[in-house]
C-alpha cells in the first residue's frame, strides 16, 4: 500500500485526469478501501481541493471548481499567468508545446475560481497576438474539445466544409493534431458511422456535450498517420504536383502547410500540396527559393505564369 502523503497525490492525479470516477474505480487504482478512500477524499478536502461527492448507485468523485485556488499549487498572479500563457500558447504562438498547453490550460481552469477567471478573460480581452501563418482558431474551442475527449462525451458542433456549405456533427472526439499551423480534430463521426478529419477553424461547438461513449481505437495506423492521409485527401479546394529540385526535407522546411513529398533523389522530389486557390499555392512555391516544374496542373501554371508577369513588370528596365 502507498503511504498516505504519496497516495493523496496519486488520488488528485486520477481526478484530474478524468472528469468523473466511481468510489470502487478510485479505490482499486490506489489498492485500498472505499473506507480509506473516503478518509483520503476528506484530506483532500481539508487542503482546499474541492472534491465533489455524488451518492447512489451512478454516484462517484468529481474535482469541482471552489471558492479558493486549492494551496501548495500557485497563487491568483501566477494562476492568471499561467493560464494567460497557455491560452496564447494553444492558439500557437509558441510552436511545439500547443497540445501540452491545451491540456494543461484543460486542468488549470477546472479548478480556478470565478474572479480568477474574471481576470484571465479581461486579460485575453485586452491583448492582441499578431497571427502567424495559418488560420487562427480560439484556445476556448480547443479546450472544450479537449475536455470532451478527456471526459469520453460526445461533442456536437457546427462545421463549415472546405466548399463553405454548414452542417451540424455528432462526434465522439478522439485526439487534437497540431500540424503546419493548423488544428484537426480526429473523431468518429456517429451520422456517418466512420473516422473523420475536421479542421478546428471551422467547429462552432455546441453546448452542453452529449452522453459519454467508451472510445474506440483507429485500427491500422496512429492518430498522427490518418491526420497525413485524410488532409492529403481532402483538406484543400486546390491541389496539384510540383517536380521541386530540392530535397524532400529543404521544401518540408520551407513550405508553410502540409505536403506530400515523394523523394526522387537527393536534389529533387514530387511534392503533392494545396491550398484555396491556384493563386495562393504559386505564392507559397515562391518562398521555395529553389527551381520547379508545374505538372499537369494548368491552373497552377498559369497563376505562376501571372505572377511572374507581375514580377517582371515590378522590376521596370532592371529586370531586362
């Protein structure tokens, strides 16, 4: 048996972890009583956790939200910190640290008071983050997704398709994916009984979440993997092939969204990309700083054709 100083920390670390717990779950997780479970419960409470207990048979734990930051954590400046930081680090501004910052953001306001709360939203109010590349999507959207796949709820939620048309989905979210600046959802979507890739700047999520589900798996390839495939597939309004003579890593490097690169040797590659429109995929091929050939894509061919009109007449009698 833990002793009890490391068994209460092991106990608020299940709590966090998931929204709602069974006494008898808690109680085998930490190899004790439901007796010792609720002596362990009340010491927590007598710390300033604010440990919710609901009876019955559908009853169990919960960690609410209470009048005072729980103690030995941080203080109400260092809380508003926090929890201002992880709000502009989900949004990526910090790049490498959004699906951390989003779980983290996840817990720290489950437990904030309300005048804390107050703060953090006056603070996210009052600042403005100049946006990189990208779409920007809303750190309250990602945390209410992530805390619908933490607590296994569905997520009903207004999407707008790449063609602009709205429809209304009923998911049981399974991961958030942070790639090339943007934001997916992977879920299963109920309506059309199949796993689904959704961008994240475009869920309206609606409110409240549905009833729980036991999560499923994706069966031949990681979360990660199906991301790759499914944007490939369908993410863009426009796609094309470009021969890039440069190496598969220099235009991953270079380019600001996803591709697909197929390596030729090591000084050229097929890269397969998208974007909205012809237009906008010329203009990111032009960041490349390297060679390339349009392949049967005559949209394409023509927007760099217009483009590098433009450019040659911007040049005047220098460019000659």
């Amino acid at each position: 048996m833990l002793e009890t100083s490391a068994r209460l920390l092991r106990l608020l670390s299940l709590l966090q972890a998931r929204r709602d717990w069974t006494g008898p779950e808690l109680a085998e997780r930490l190899g004790v009583s439901t007796r010792t479970l609720r002596t362990d419960v009340e010491r927590l409470r007598v710390l300033g956790y604010p440990v919710e207990a609901r009876p019955g048979v559908a009853g169990g734990y919960r960690l609410g939200a209470g009048a005072a930051l729980p103690p030995l954590l941080l203080d109400d400046d260092e809380a508003v910190a926090v929890a201002v930081g992880l709000g502009a680090a989900a949004g990526g501004s910090v790049a490498g640290i959004e699906e951390t910052s989003v779980r983290a953001l996840v817990k720290l306001e489950q437990v904030l008071p309300s005048r804390l709360r107050h703060r953090v939203k006056a603070m996210q109010a009052a600042t403005v983050t100049v946006p990189g590349s990208g779409p920007t999507v809303d750190a309250s959207v990602l945390t209410a997704i992530a805390a619908a796949i933490r607590a296994s709820e569905r997520l009903r939620f207004a999407y707008s398709g790449r063609d602009g048309a709205a429809s209304l989905r009923t998911t049981e979210p399974h991961r958030l994916v942070a790639w090339g600046r943007r934001w997916y959802l992977v879920a299963w979507d109920n309506d059309r009984e199949d796993w689904r890739t959704f961008r994240v700047d475009r869920i309206s999520p609606r409110t409240p979440t549905g009833p729980r589900f036991v999560p499923r798996e994706l069966a031949d390839e990681s979360v990660a993997e199906f991301v790759q495939r499914t944007v490939g597939m369908a993410s863009w309004q426009y796609r094309a092939r470009v021969l890039v003579h440069a190496s598969a890593d220099y235009v991953r490097g270079r380019m600001p969204i996803p591709i697909d690169a197929e390596i030729i040797d090591d000084n050229t590659c097929s890269v397969e990309l998208g974007s909205d429109a012809p237009h906008q995929l010329a203009l990111w091929l032009g960041l490349l700083d390297a060679d390339f050939e349009v392949q049967d894509a005559p949209e394409l061919a023509d927007a760099v054709r217009r483009l590098g009109d433009r450019y040659h007449r911007a040049a005047g009698d220098g460019g000659r």
